[in-house]
C-alpha cells in the first residue's frame, strides 16, 4: 500500500515538475499543457489523490531535490524579468512621436464607444511600435460607495478596450485588444496598451479607428458589479470646461534610419 502511495505521489511530483517546465515556454494553451502532461506521465486523466493517501508517503530525494531547484529557477527568472525595464516602460519615458484627442459617440455606464480619425498621423516608410490609449477616470468619494454587508471587498472594476471593425454591410465586430484592474477611489489618467489595434487598423486605413471601452465588475457578485457601475471616463468637467478627452499616443520608428524589413540583397 505504501508502494502504491509512493508511486501516486511521484506521479503527482511530475505533474508539478512538468508543468513548471511547460510554464516557462510562451505561446503554449492550458489545454495543451494538460494534454502534453498526461502524454508524458502516459495516463488518461488527472490522478485524484486523497489527503490520506499522502500521510505515510516518503518523497524520493531526487525528486524533491528537482521540484526545489526549479521552483527557485523560476523565482530568480521572475526577479530578474522584474528587474529589467520593458520595452512600455522606456517608451513612456520619451515623448510620442505623434498623438491625437479622439471622440465619444456613444456613452452609457458600463460602455463607451471612441473615434479617432489617424490621418496623417503615421509618417510613411515607418512601423507603429506602441500605442496608447490615455482615458481620464473620475474620482469616486468613499461615500458613495453602497453598504458591503457580507460581501468580500471590492476595490477595483475591469476596464477592457476592444478594437472595432465596420463591416460591409453596417454590423460590426469587435477584439479584445487589453483588460485591466482599475482602483474604484482613484482619478486621473489610464492608460491601456491598444498597439495591436492599431496594426488591425492599418490594414484598413481608409476609415477612422473606432474603439469601444467596457466596464465590468472585477468578479461575479451584485456588490462587484454596483461598484463597478462608480467607475466613469469623462471627458469634461462638471462646467463644461475640457477635463480629458481620450488620448491616443503613437510611438513609431522610421525604417529608413534603423533598417526595414526589405530585400537586404
């Protein structure tokens, strides 16, 4: 019995140690991970181990001694990748090459729909490398907030950006471009990473970029979604006066000075 219980914990060590080998490869799905797992291990589903089942089990040396080295091979990867600065971050700290306010043609609370007109705004013979898309948030006072009564605090709410094309016959459709957490109380400008859909534009720049803003709660929950209903982008003060239109700021490289991608020969 101790044999079998040994034999079910190494089984679940190597899911471990398997999946943290997988982890560190990008571009690979949960689902392909699973499977890849379940090959390598040659079994059909997931083992299902009791807590009892592990009390008398002894872990092989080997094993733990590997588990431990690439859990910490996996901190120092993450401390290091922390360390250095990303590209969004060296980008930030220089001016964009060319920027540009856009307009709201539809608001409601938990929907805005933008437009840019980008003519004229990426010089010729150059690659777009960011954009960002700068949105003014409000401020929400501590006393608006609705009462939490038994439910898990709340303190931010999902702010996605999605890409829209216009299609041919009037309907429209729509990507996802990037989702983040958004602080409830705070205010002042947010920033969100649409690059991607500038690319998607380009390939059909004869039209204005339209792009669509949704609010939602950051979890399932009546409580998460009310207090996500507090968070609004405005684009004026409470006197009319221009408070924040949306911004969008566009960094970009010029081939002709750092190469292309062209016929080198």
């Amino acid at each position: 019995m101790a044999r079998t219980n040994g034999s079910s914990t190494v089984v679940l060590l190597g899911f471990v140690l398997f999946m943290l080998q997988a982890s560190q490869v990008s571009g690979i799905a949960h689902d392909n991970i699973k499977y890849a797992m379940l090959h390598k291990l040659g079994l059909r589903e997931v083992p299902q181990i009791e807590k009892g089942d592990l009390e008398n089990t002894v872990v092989p040396a080997h094993v733990r001694n590997k588990y431990i080295a690439m859990v910490q091979l996996h901190k120092d990867k993450e401390r290091k990748r922390r360390a250095l600065p990303s590209l969004a971050g060296i980008l930030r700290g220089v001016p964009g090459n060319a920027d540009t306010t856009g307009e709201v043609l539809y608001s409601d609370p938990s929907r805005q729909r933008l437009v840019f007109h980008m003519k004229g705004l990426i010089p010729e013979n150059s690659e777009v490398t960011m954009a960002e898309l700068k949105l003014f948030k409000k401020g929400v006072h501590k006393g608006a907030l609705p009462p939490r009564r038994h439910s898990r605090p709340v303190n931010n709410a999902r702010v996605s950006v999605y890409w829209v094309k216009i299609l041919a016959d009037g309907s429209n459709r729509t990507s996802l471009i990037d989702s983040r957490l958004v602080p409830i109380l705070d205010s002042g400008w947010k920033s969100l990473d649409v690059t991607q859909a500038v690319h998607y534009w380009m390939k059909t720049a004869d039209m204005p970029m339209y792009l669509e803003i949704w609010i939602e709660a950051e979890r399932m929950g009546s409580y998460a979604a009310e207090l996500a209903k507090l968070v609004h982008f405005s684009t004026q003060s409470p006197f009319g006066q221009v408070l924040g239109e949306p911004e969008l700021v566009l960094y970009t490289l010029n081939l002709e000075h750092y190469g292309s991608t062209g016929d080198c020969g």
